[in-house]
C-alpha cells in the first residue's frame, strides 16, 4: 500500500576556519620578539627592508613610537596594509596606544593603511593626552561615523592639543557623509579648537558646515598673524582701499600636481577652467564648464570645490607679486603678505608695495579674482589630463 513517510537525518562534521590577515605573514616572529624585549632605544636592531619585509619594518617603527624615540618625528604607512589588530598587536594597536605618551612624533601618516575602527577607537583615547602631534592623516581606511565622532571628542577634550591638520575623508564602506552626530562633533571641535588649519572632512549639515568653515578661517588668520607678528613693529601703517579685484601674477614654484590633487576630476576640470579662461570661476561658470566637458558637477561638489582651490591658491600666492583694483578702478602692486574670508562677506587682503607702503584692501563682498599668463602657462604645463569620467552627476 501507498504511503507517505517523513525522513529527519542529521549531518555533523568538523569545520576548521582560518583566518588569515593579509600582511601577517610578513612578520618574521623571532626578529618581532626581539623587539619587544628591547626596553631603549639604544638597543634596537637595524631597521629591517621596508620593500622586502615591510611587516617587520612596521613592528620595528610602531615600537620605535612606543620607545618615544626622540629621532621619530614623522610615521607614515600610506598604503601599507597594517595587519587586523586582533591578528598583530605589535602595530596598529600598540601604535594607537604609544600616541598617549609619545612627545615626539609631529606627523602621523596612516593613508589607505587598514585602521580599523576599534584601533580608531584606541587612537581617540590617546588623542585625549597627546600634546606633541601635528598632522594626523587617516583617509581611505576602515572608520565608520562613530570611530571619527569619537575621534574629534578626544581631540575636543585635549586643551593642550597641538594638531594643525587632520584628514578623516573617503572611509571605505561610507558614503561622503558621515551623518549629523559626526558632523556636529567635528563642527564643535572645531569651534573650541584654535590650532587646527587643514581639515579633510566633507560636512553635509549647512549649519556644521558654516560652523566648521569659519572656525577653519579664524584659525588660519590666527596662525598667519602669529607668524607675521616678529615683523609686525618695523612695517609702516597700512592704507585702507575697498577690494575690488585680485590678480595673482608670479606663478609657484611647486608643482600643479601639489596644489591640485592628482586624479581628482573635479580638481581637474577647476584648474582647466582657470588655465583657459584666466579667472576663477563662479558656481555657475563652473557647473557650465564641467556640463560642457560632458562630466557635470553638483552644486554641493562645485561651491566647496571653489572654496577650496581658492584658499589653496591665496594660500601659495602669499609672499609673491599679486596686483589689487580697489572699488575706483585704481590698482596697486605688491607683495601679497595675508588675506581672510568669512562667508564670502567679509574679505581683508593686505599687500606691501615696493615703496615700503601697505596696503589693506576690505569688502563686504566676495572680490573678482583672475590670474596671470604666467599662472595660465603653469597651469598647463603641469596637466596630468587624468579621465574626468568620475566628477560626479
């Protein structure tokens, strides 16, 4: 007779996983002991090839940190896969962990170098006590929008921080933004904090943005004038002009690729646009450009990036030859000695002329700003002509 059975079997075996971290096998273990027996600095071995066994080199430089070698002023990993940190604590842990006592270090340099968010986590609470950092470069990595809020709330804690320029952008597995919390942990970082001068965060929020933006303005003439401050008595009195027009007429002499970064499109398609037309563009002019180029940019990609690059290029231009036409078509030559923004509403340039005269140029404005051919023939010279496939729609 027919019939209907049910059959319950049962498998079982035996499952090995192994996890494998992509530079642990480049550690060789007993020159990784011998380094952690050594107690100074003094005492350490040669520094392994950094080509050939560059896990061995990163154990010897994270325990050079760890030591505060006095002689290590500068750390950089960029794009050298650190191992996970539960695989290989002798680097990126031990290094998060040697930032809370090391006085020496000035730069850290961990671009595209695998940190990931706990070692991030680490890293914040040595930022809470160091005092001796920089620049602290951590883009392209593993961080996710709680290990950066958690960084700037360390580096907002620290009243004597030092850094002058860190970078959190372009996190793998994140979009653009981090989100509001972030954003406003970084806006009020920045608001308390008066040495920071570079920061490589994209901000969404318009109020964070504005807040970051005019903190970063306010920093930066702190830090030109305390520069300018020893010559501040032998200069003469300035003349005060309305600012009409700025004319930037000695090129640098670094390169474009310096001032410009390499494979950026948007960056690219800004510099074409000054390199043909002489001037820098509005948002509008800019957009226009780009559209025609075939690789449109956003407002929210073209007004930032406009910002930027005109800071970038203020910036290179102080202490070279620049030309300003006050709001009477009257031009006066010099050397272009300090300048500062604030919403595009409230710019200030000042100049010193070659007979000895200053000059401090005001508006209320945004001015017109336009460069030299000897700018344009720069421009050109140095184009990579990367794709411009990836501007952004």
């Amino acid at each position: 007779a027919e019939g209907r059975f049910r059959v319950t079997a049962t498998l079982s075996a035996d499952v090995e996983i192994q996890v494998i971290g992509a530079s642990a096998s480049n550690v060789d273990e007993e020159f990784a002991a011998r380094i952690d027996n050594v107690v100074d600095v003094a005492d350490l071995p040669a520094a392994p090839a950094r080509t050939r066994a560059y896990g061995d080199w990163m154990i010897w430089m994270a325990h050079r940190a760890w030591l505060n070698d006095p002689s290590l002023v500068e750390l950089d990993f960029t794009n050298m896969e650190m191992p996970l940190g539960h695989i290989e604590k002798r680097i990126a842990p031990k290094l998060m962990q040697a930032m809370e006592t090391n006085t020496h270090l000035q730069v850290l340099t961990l671009s595209n170098a695998n940190l990931q968010r706990i070692q991030a986590l680490e890293l914040a609470q040595s930022l809470r006590k160091n005092k001796t950092l920089l620049e602290l470069n951590l883009e392209c990595n593993c961080l996710d929008s709680n290990a950066v809020r958690e960084l700037a709330l360390g580096i907002q804690s620290n009243r004597e921080c030092r850094l002058e320029a860190i970078r959190v952008s372009h996190q793998k597995q994140m979009g653009q933004f981090f989100g509001r919390p972030t954003e406003e942990a970084i806006g009020q970082m920045m608001d308390q904090n008066e040495t920071i001068v570079k920061l490589g965060f994209e901000c969404d929020d318009a109020h964070w943005r504005n807040l970051i933006d005019r903190s970063l303005l306010r920093n930066n003439d702190v830090w030109r004038r305390r520069q300018a401050a020893p010559l501040d008595e032998a200069l003469p009195a300035a003349e005060e002009r309305t600012l009409g027009h700025l004319l930037l007429q000695a090129p640098p002499k670094r390169s474009a690729t310096e001032l410009f970064p390499r494979d950026s499109a948007p960056h690219t398609i800004f510099r074409k646009y000054v390199e043909q037309n002489g001037k820098l563009p509005t948002t509008a002019q800019l957009q226009s450009f780009a559209k025609n180029l075939g690789t449109p940019l956003t407002y929210s990609i073209a007004a930032p990036l406009i910002k930027e690059c005109r800071a970038e290029m203020l910036n290179t231009a102080e202490g070279k030859e620049v030309v300003i036409i006050d709001a009477f078509g009257k031009d006066a030559a010099g050397m272009l000695r300090s300048w500062s923004e604030v919403n595009n509403e409230q710019w200030s340039v000042e100049i010193w002329a070659g007979d000895g005269k200053r000059y401090m140029f005001k508006s209320n404005k945004e001015p017109g700003f336009s460069v030299s051919p000897a700018w344009g023939e720069w421009l050109g010279a140095h184009s990579r002509r990367p794709s411009l496939s990836r501007a952004g729609a």
